[in-house]
C-alpha cells in the first residue's frame, strides 16, 4: 500500500492533517454487524501477534483476532509465512494493485480484477513464485488515489470513469460463489480522496468556502465506490512514525465519516460497506496517554462513526502498537464466533 499523504488533490489548493488525538473513553461493547469483516495488512510479527493474542515476550494479551472471529489477511504477505495448505486459506484476501488499472479500458480493468478474484493469490515476489493458497475469491484494490479524480481536477485521464464503468460490468457478471464480481471487491481509500470530500463544498465536495473550485472532484470514481463490496478508509497519514503512520485530527474523526457516507450514498452506496483501516496513532501526550485508546474513541463516537466501527475495523503497519491495537479490538467486541463470511 502507497502511504496516504493526506495532501488533498485540488485544483487550486491543497489540505494538510495534523495529528492530535483525543483523550481515550470508556468503551463500550459494541455488536458487530452482519457483514464483520476485520482486515490484517501488517507484518507478519504483528499479524501473528494479533491472531494469537500473545505478547513477543510470551505474556497473554486476550483473545487472539482469528478468522474465527471475522479476521482476514492481505496477501502478499512476502513471506507465505503461514503455508499454501494453511487452515485460513479462506480467510486469506488477493490483490490488485491500482497502479495496474491506471490508463486501462474499463474492459481491461474488469478483466483484471476478475482474474485476482478467480485467482489464488499466485505473486511473483523478488523473481520467486507465491501461491498463498488464497480460497476467499475476495480481492481488494490498493489503492484509490486522488490520481482516480476527474481529468479536470488532477486525475489521470479517465482512470476514475473507467474504474466506474469496470465496476459496473462487475456488478452485471455472476461469480461462481453466489454473489457479483463487483460484491467481491473491496477498495482502499487513501486519505487524500476522502479528506478532500470532507472539506470540499458544494453537491460535489470540490468548492471552497467561498464557493468556487478548489479541490479534487471525484464524480467519476463514485459510481465505482457504491458498487464495491466493502470500503476500507485510511484512517491515518503518509508520514513514518516507526515502523507506523500517524493518525487523523480529531476534526477530521468528526467530520469525515459522515461526509464520505453521505457522498457515497447519493450514488446509491451504503454505510454498511465501509471499515477503518487504523494505523499507528502516534506517541503519548499528557491530554492521552494511550493513543490506541484515543483513537478508538473517536472511532466509536455516536452516530456514523459507532456504526462504520461496527462493520469492523481493519489495520495497517501498526508498528509497536499491535498489542494496543489488538486490546482495543477485544474491549470494543467480545470474542464470539463470527458467522462467516459470505462475500464482504
């Protein structure tokens, strides 16, 4: 995954994030939604640590995060640490990178990402052949940029149409295993195309306060978006922290959420389709002194964001933050057997 830079692509102005994290609440339970799915794309040491729920030095931390409880792994892992007859083969998610689709016809497009999702997550890594043993028939695109914008406002070309128009053929094509292709489809949203929706104005998130034209339009991408099978929005900028990110401001935990689901809803999209992707949330200040804790907690605020929350979060090179990830996740949600997943 291509770290977010959080720099919105605009027309005539950019946005920059600056971290601040809230001071951590009280979770409360929360019951996950029908179409839970918690997404791994970290190191093998962390992905480890969170499945297990032990600590490197040996100490318990909880229950572990397994498929059992509607944990999924992104390949390619680099490593095929687990096995190619790995008992979590279906829990294991292809790939397709973004920057396969860009300047693609949209046949072209659906072409590709149907075969990622027939595939078994088979990756040539370092001149060495893979075969991850992926048996999910699930795939996600890593990731959607600012470079998916209208040609107008800084995109390539008709990348974002086209994805829109891929999607589309997607959605009319049958899957062998009950669903659309389009419904097995899950996208990473960079932070540069939903921090541009949330402070963009107007019906399409791309004026200013004075009204006129400044931000990235994402009018072509959107179609595309509502026809995906799940969301997961990056929670956190481009910028190192470790072996980590760095969170989202508090502001932006208010805001965006509602704003991005709006937008996604006026193009026939739904709540229940997008996740967090959570990423290091940065050291200890005195107004927080667990910066995990914070960040849930603004992730669990009343409203959109308790309900993104409960379609389950997904995380993303967490650093030396996997045990507090991973402690937050089993103070949010109790370690009861999910129901399996279906597609998303």
């Amino acid at each position: 995954m291509v770290l977010a830079t959080l720099v919105a692509a605009t027309a005539g102005g950019t946005f920059v994030g600056l971290p601040a994290p809230a001071r951590a609440a009280s979770p409360g339970p929360l019951v996950q939604a029908p179409n839970f799915a918690s997404l791994l794309y970290d190191t093998d040491a962390n992905a480890t640590l969170i499945a297990r729920g032990i600590a490197p030095d040996g100490s318990v931390l909880g229950p572990g995060l397994t498929p059992t409880r509607g944990a999924l792994r992104q390949e390619p892992s680099g490593t095929n640490v687990l096995g190619e007859r790995a008992a979590d083969n279906a829990a294991r998610i292809a790939k397709v990178s973004a920057t396969r689709l860009i300047g693609r016809t949209a046949s072209q497009m659906a072409a590709i990402i149907r075969g990622a999702i027939n595939d078994g997550c088979t990756e040539v890594i370092r001149g060495v052949v893979h075969n991850f043993g992926c048996t999910s028939h699930l795939v996600t695109i890593d990731e959607v940029s600012p470079t998916f914008s209208n040609p107008a406002t800084g995109g390539h070309g008709l990348t974002g149409r086209h994805f829109s128009q891929a999607m589309a053929l997607l959605a009319r094509t049958a899957s062998p295993w009950g669903t659309s292709y389009a419904a097995r489809v899950g996208i990473y949203v960079d932070a540069g195309v939903s921090v541009s929706i949330d402070v963009g104005h107007g019906r399409n998130h791309n004026l200013n306060a004075r009204g006129r034209p400044q931000y990235a339009a994402f009018t072509d991408l959107m179609p595309g978006l509502a026809r995906a099978g799940a969301l997961w929005l990056e929670m956190y900028q481009g910028v190192h922290i470790g072996l980590g990110t760095a969170p989202l401001t508090n502001a932006e935990w208010r805001s965006l959420p509602g704003r991005f689901v709006g937008f996604l809803t006026s193009y026939g999209g739904s709540v229940t389709q997008v996740h967090y992707m959570f990423g290091n949330a940065g050291g200890a200040t005195r107004s927080c002194a667990n910066p995990q804790g914070c960040v849930w907690s603004m992730a669990a605020l009343a409203g959109i964001n308790r309900q993104i929350l409960a379609s389950g979060p997904g995380e993303y090179r967490l650093g030396g933050q996997a045990a507090a990830w991973l402690q937050q996740f089993n103070a949010y949600f109790q370690p009861i057997a999910n129901a399996g997943l279906r597609a998303w």
